[in-house]
C-alpha cells in the first residue's frame, strides 16, 4: 500500500512537472532497434528504446507514434525496478512512462529505457517513431524532447517469405511465388498424403521466423471425407496431422476457405500440432467474411515474458498461444457463437497442481492484458492435455486458480464443487470471501448459470415484458427463450428476480440439456417413487425431474426431492458442477 501511494504521489509529480526551458548541454542521444527487420505476418518481435548521456534520470515518459492498423501494441518492460505506468493507447500511438519509487538520486549514463513488444497485423512497411520523450531528473524538473527517431519494420506475409527464400528444396520451378505478396493468388500445393481420414501435408519451414507452414487442397480434404464415415449426428472428421520441427514456435495451416464456410455443420477437420490442436467445424466462417480462395490458421507460441508484467505474475511459466485466421495477407476477424472451435494443448501439470487438477484454467488474454476465464477450460489427465471452446481467436493461456470462501463451513457437500467452479469463472461470490450458500437463487439467476455453464447460444427472440433490455440477465434469458427453455409464467412474464423452486430449476435444466444436445435420458418417473415427497411434484416438471434423478445430477436431499422448496446457491453450484462433468 505504502508503494502505491509513492507511485501515485509520483504520478502526479510527473505529469505537473514544470518543463525546463533550457536543456543539458551534452543532448542525450535516443535509438530504436528493432528485434526482427523483418518480421512475418502475425508474429510478435519488439522495439528497444536506448539513450545516451543521461543524468540524474528520476522518471520517463516515451510517445511512440506508428500505424496502428498495421501493428498492435502486446506489451512493454521498462527500468530495473521502479514502476511502470499502464500504457496509454493514442490514435496513432502509444504512450509509455516510467518512474522510480524512493527519494534517491536518478541513473546515469547510457540506458535501456523500454522494450516493447509489436505484433504485426497487416504486411508491408510500418514506422515506429520515438516522437516525444519527457525526462525528470530527482528534483522533479523535466525537459521535453521533440524526436524523429524512427525504425522501419519491413512486414512480410508466409507467401512472401516463400518467394523471397528460394524454392526449400520443395518446387524446384515455383516461380509463381514472386507475385503471391498480393494476397490475390493461390499457396502452391504439394501432395499431401492421405490414408483413410487423415492427412499429412508437406511442411515448408522458415528458419528466420521459426514457422512451419502447409497447405491441403480440396482435393485431399475431399479424399479423406469420402474414407470417413459420419458420427451418430452424421458430422464426419477428417485429422490434419502436421509435422513437428524442433524450434518451431509457430505452425500456419492454409487450407481452402470453402472446406469451413458451409451453411450447415456436416463435417469438422482437426489440425494437429505440436503447440496445440483445433477442431474447426465446417460452418464456422460466415457470408463475406474473405473472398478469397484460401485461408490461413497461425498457431504461435508466445513466451509470457514479453506480455505485460502483471499478466506475468499472473500466467508465470504456463503455456500461451496466440491463434489467428489470415487470408490474403490480412488477419479476418472471426467471432461466430454458432460454430464453436475447440482447442487443445499439451500440458504437464505441477506437482501442486496434480493435487486439485480441477482448478487448472484457460484464460482468454485481450489486447489490454486483461485475463477472462473461458469457462469451458479444463485439464484432461488421460490426454495429458488442456481443452476449451472458443466462438474468436485471440491470445489463450493456461493457469492454475484456487479460489475459496470463508463462509463454506456450513455447506461441506457443496465446497468443492463452488471452489472448483468459482476458479472457472462460472460463479462468483457476493464478494471475494463471501458466496452466501443458503441464500436463494433468483430465476434470472439461474438462467445466467445454465448458459454459462453449457455455453448455449442463440439469437434471442422475443423478450418478455418484464426483462429490461438494460438488464445483466437480459441476453441470457433471451437466449434461454429462443431456444425453447424458457417459457415464462404467462402473459409474457418471466418474473425474472423470484426466487427459483427446486422444481422449475429441474425443469429448466432438463430442457436446457436437450438443447445442447446433452443425452439426458427422460420419461420413467418410476426412479422418483424412493422419494417421499413424490407426490408434491408438479405434473409438468414429473419428466425433467426424474430424468436429472435417473442421470444422477440430482440426488435429492435424503429421502426427499423437495420440489416447493426454493433453490440456495449452493444448490444451484452443485448443480452446475454436476452439469459441467457430464
């Protein structure tokens, strides 16, 4: 606490410092050098800013200034100690600042000052400029500086690279390949081999970029869906297997855009690497999305160090991956709730870690360093690997997460399952140490729960009068709606902040199975009759309840289903664990 208020004191100082009208007479000297020259399309490579001839340096600022649709700023280190002020996004920039924490005199000489990580997001040229550059020495003086001190980053596409490094022993007349940085041709194809429903594609490899690219025809897709056979829902697989290649810390599969750009799900490919699977469903690319013939999935690898170092805290040694679709040599933006995409990565848990393997997570990482839970993250230990969904691409990292509450004493039954949960991102507290187990569960409430849990999506139809648009509940009661969960009570209400019944939270939960295909087996009410109270169950809920009873995510409190009684939040999370491991 004492360090934050020093940083904010010093914050403060700063940014109100007086500028210094006249300034040193040795001018220090600022470079920019860039990690990669060229770095590819989609990767990462970062920007070091040096100075020379510094004197009594107490605090910085830096304005980097650059094109932002062409690069994304990942994140920044800067100074050995002191405090690094949240970077601060601009309309054609970035700015960064740093300062120390105690009274002391200020360093001397020549100096890093930041290194920050790019991401590149478009190929071509971009300049990165030191602009503007704020010194404070420890008396609180500053001297501003107006800069052009500028690097090139020359930004090249796969296909580009592919031209420019010569045929890789792979095509001995690809001489096509000078016009593909375009993004308007065709990636050469070699023949991949293809036994029953798998397919092994030849592997060009970029040793400057460490990346592994290859690409599968329709031909051989097709080759393969016709050796497989349909699953009970009549999806067929077909499993690109990619060729591992020590140091390789990026993988790009090019496959045509049509293979995932169908109306209906009737097909799934599933790339195979060694950073990290995908399971891509025929339907998940939308109208319009790319015009072009052929589209790109990167899987890279991304060290933590070069993210924010609050997310280092955070994530520390755990695996990260970046997964971006590109065509043409421009990253598309993908967000489709209707065709999931999973992802799996290899994962060795820690011995800690192997104590409560359930509390092992996925976190979705965004542009701003902020973590979010993906509540479908989970550790497998027969794979040995982590698994979610994911409706966009972005940058994932597993984690290791053990939340607890102080006031679960009362409720041992229910511990694990709201501890497991809660680190899932599925429920929360009514504060950091306190869940509140006995309180009841609103109707809204639950309905919130169930679509978190099962991830169910929809477009929403008709809302009921009593659900404000405004309201946090609103889309998922919608969704709930629009898939025929929820009925409401008549006259178009749903009484959305009633407590729930045990019956009707049944109810719910047995229609929200079926729409997301769940295999709940329902009908035989015989399993209700060793509860005493059966008769007090409603004729509308008979069917849902007994088929939760008969799939054993329901078991009643003793002898008895109490289907009047309002449901607790420690119900209603046991519920929710149950559902998420079936």
């Amino acid at each position: 606490m004492a360090k934050l208020r020093i940083a904010m004191l010093m914050l403060l100082v700063f940014f109100l410092a007086r500028p210094v009208v006249t300034q040193a007479s040795s001018e220090p000297n600022f470079q920019t050098v860039l990690s990669k020259e060229s770095p590819t399309l989609n990767s990462t490579f970062t920007v070091e800013i040096a100075a020379n001839l510094m004197t009594d340096l107490y605090a910085y600022e830096l304005n980097l200034t650059y094109d932002r649709s062409k690069l994304e700023f990942v994140s920044y280190t800067a100074g050995e100690g002191g405090f690094n002020i949240d970077a601060l996004l601009t309309n054609n920039g970035v700015r960064l600042a740093h300062t120390e924490l105690e009274k002391k005199s200020g360093k001397n000489g020549d100096l890093k000052l930041a290194t920050v990580t790019f991401k590149a997001l478009e190929s071509g040229d971009v300049k990165i400029v030191l602009s503007r550059v704020k010194l404070v020495d420890s008396q609180l003086a500053a001297v501003n500086y107006t800069l052009d001190a500028s690097a090139i980053a020359h930004i090249v596409s796969i296909d580009d690279n592919n031209g420019n490094n010569g045929n890789n022993g792979n095509n001995g007349n690809n001489s096509n390949n000078g016009a593909e940085g375009n993004g308007s041709s065709i990636q050469p194809t070699t023949p991949s081999n293809v036994n029953g429903s798998t397919i092994k594609p030849v592997i060009r490899y970029d040793a400057a970029a460490q990346s592994v690219q290859s690409t599968v025809d329709l031909e051989s897709l097709q080759k393969a869906l016709n050796q497989t056979t349909a699953n009970d829902k009549g999806v067929k697989k077909v499993i690109i297997e990619v060729e591992s290649k020590p140091g390789a810390k990026e993988y790009v599969q090019t496959i045509p855009t049509s293979a995932i750009s169908n109306d209906v799900k009737k097909a799934e490919i599933e790339i195979v690497t060694p950073l990290a699977n995908l399971t891509l469903p025929d339907n998940m690319l939308q109208a319009g999305v790319t015009s072009n013939e052929q589209i790109s999935l990167h899987i890279t690898s991304v060290d933590p160090k070069s993210l924010q170092p609050s997310v280092q805290n955070q994530i520390g040694n755990h695996p990260v991956i970046q997964v971006t679709l590109t065509s043409g040599g421009k990253i598309i933006t993908w967000d489709n709730r209707q065709a999931p995409v999973t992802v799996s990565i290899p994962y060795v848990p820690t011995a800690q870690e192997l104590l409560n393997p359930e509390h092992i997570v996925v976190w979705y990482v965004d542009s701003q360093g902020k973590l979010t839970s993906v509540p479908s993250g989970r550790y497998d230990a027969k794979s040995g690997r982590v698994s979610f969904k994911t409706t966009h691409f972005s940058m994932y990292a597993i984690g290791y997460t053990n939340k607890s509450f102080k006031d679960l004493e009362s409720v041992a039954w229910a511990k694990n399952p709201i501890e497991v949960m809660a680190s899932k991102g599925i429920i929360s507290g009514v504060s950091d140490t306190e869940f509140r187990p006995s309180q009841a569960v609103t109707r809204a409430d639950f309905l919130v729960l169930l679509v978190r849990t099962l991830e169910l999506s929809g477009k929403a139809g008709d809302t009921f009068a009593d659900v404000p648009s405004q309201a946090y509940y609103y889309e998922a009661v919608g969704i709930a709606r629009a898939l025929g969960i929820a009925e409401g009570s008549g006259d178009n209400l749903f009484k959305p902040l009633e407590p729930i019944t045990r019956e009707d939270m049944m109810v719910l939960t047995a229609r929200a199975l079926k729409a997301s295909g769940q295999q709940v087996t329902g009908g035989d009410t015989s399993v209700l009759q060793p509860f005493s109270d059966v008769a007090k169950i409603s004729a509308y809920a008979s069917e849902s309840v007994a088929s939760l009873v008969k799939a054993g995510l329901i078991h009643g409190n003793g002898r008895q289903i109490e289907p009047k009684s309002t449901t607790t939040r420690a119900e209603a999370a046991v519920l929710m664990y149950n559902i998420y491991n079936l």
